[in-house]
C-alpha cells in the first residue's frame, strides 16, 4: 500500500545528542517536504525537496539539515539537539503538478 | 505575518449540528485552497480542496464556501458527528511555484458532543 512512514513516532533525547528523523514515501512523488508543529499550532515548512539532491529551507528557521538521495527518502538530521528543539515534525510528500500533499503520522521529539 | 487567518480557534457543536469554520486571506497569488482533519496523534490527512474558480464544493458532508473577492473560504460541516472531533487546518497555495507550498492557517479544535 502506497504511504508515507515516519521514525521514530516518539523520540525523548538529551541535549547536545546528533539525531535523524526518517522520513520515506512508497508513493513516487518527487517533491517531500518537512514541517515543523508545536501542539495545538499551525504547521510551519522548514525544508522542502524538488526531487534528489534539491533541497531548499522554508518559511521557519530551522537548525536542521536535510539530504535527499533518494526519491523515496529524506530524512532530517539535527547535529545538536537543544529543549527549543521540542515539536512535532512532520513529512510530507506530493506529486510534480498536483498540489495535494499527503502527511506521515509525525515524530514527536522531546529534547531535555 | 500570517498570511491565513482562521477562526474560531475553538468550536463545540451538538451532534447533528453544523459547524462552520473560516478562513481569510491576504496573498492573491494562492490559487488552490485545501482543508485538513487532523486527529490527535496523527498527520493531517487532506478532507477537501477548492481552487477559486468555482463558489462552493460539495464531498459528502463537507462543503468549501469560496468568496474571491472577500479573500475568504470557509469549511461547512452538516450533520456532524462525534467522530468529526479533531482539529481542522485551511491551507492555500500559490499557483506557479514548482514545488506547492502550503500557508496554513492556525487551526481550529472541534469538538462534536454527542
């Protein structure tokens, strides 16, 4: 079946500790992107991908970085985790041509 | 600056009621205007979508209101149902950017009591 899978779905970690947050689409679209949410807030983009080896930051600042190897994969890195590093971070994939945007299920990070 | 208002940021309706949710906008260049359900835990999933050239769209139980020249679109739901419970995001979208960037509103909690 044809999804979007992010891991961890949970992650509490400490501060200064590298981590990645895994994102893949079985879906083929080119275009993934990553968003970041506080509970009960809106979502705010801070990376997107045109396809491989293209990524670009978004609208929010954000000290993570992203890559992107493979059509299917795109994961983000935080080299050194910090508590304002605290949300809930979302993937999310689309189609070249087609604005409808598909979400994982999310990975909510706790930095302490 | 937010560029997609929504309001109210919470709503409570009886079951079988309608509950209606509002959006404004201020950038004209957004040319695709979905809604998200978002249930907690979970990603938001996409409910329903509208570009501006047609006044209103119809999926089941849900109705997108589209008024151009107001800068404003609105989400009806008819019926609802305790199941409807979750929070409810608008988005736009501004036409001729390859990669479909998504503005979204700040969210509104529904809460359907039964």
């Amino acid at each position: 079946e044809a999804d979007i899978y992010q891991t961890p779905r949970y992650l509490v970690i400490g501060t200064g500790k590298k981590i990645t947050l895994e994102c893949s689409q079985t879906m083929g679209h080119d275009k993934m992107y990553w968003y970041q949410q506080d509970p009960g807030m809106e979502l705010h983009l801070i990376h997107y991908s045109y396809g491989v080896n293209s990524t670009e930051k978004g609208d929010l600042s954000s000290e993570s970085t992203v890559s992107r190897i493979r059509t299917e994969h795109f994961p983000l890195t935080l080299e050194s985790a910090r508590p304002s590093h605290t949300s809930q971070y979302l993937c999310a994939s689309s189609s070249r041509g087609v604005p409808l945007q598909y979400f994982g299920a999310g990975t909510r990070l706790s930095v302490l | 600056q937010q560029q997609v208002k929504q309001s109210p940021q919470s709503l409570i309706v009886q079951k079988g009621g309608i509950s209606i949710i509002n959006c404004a906008y201020e950038n004209t260049a957004f040319d695709y205007f979905p809604w998200y359900q978002q249930f907690p835990g979970k990603g938001p999933a996409l409910l329903i979508a509208i570009r501006p050239d047609v006044s209103e769209k119809k999926e089941g139980r849900f109705t997108i209101s589209f008024n151009k020249s107001a800068k404003q679109f609105s989400l009806h739901i008819m019926d609802s149902q305790p199941g409807d419970s979750a929070t409810y995001f608008c988005a736009a979208l501004a036409g001729g950017t390859s990669y479909g960037k998504l503005t979204f509103g700040q969210g509104t909690i529904l809460t359907v009591h039964p």
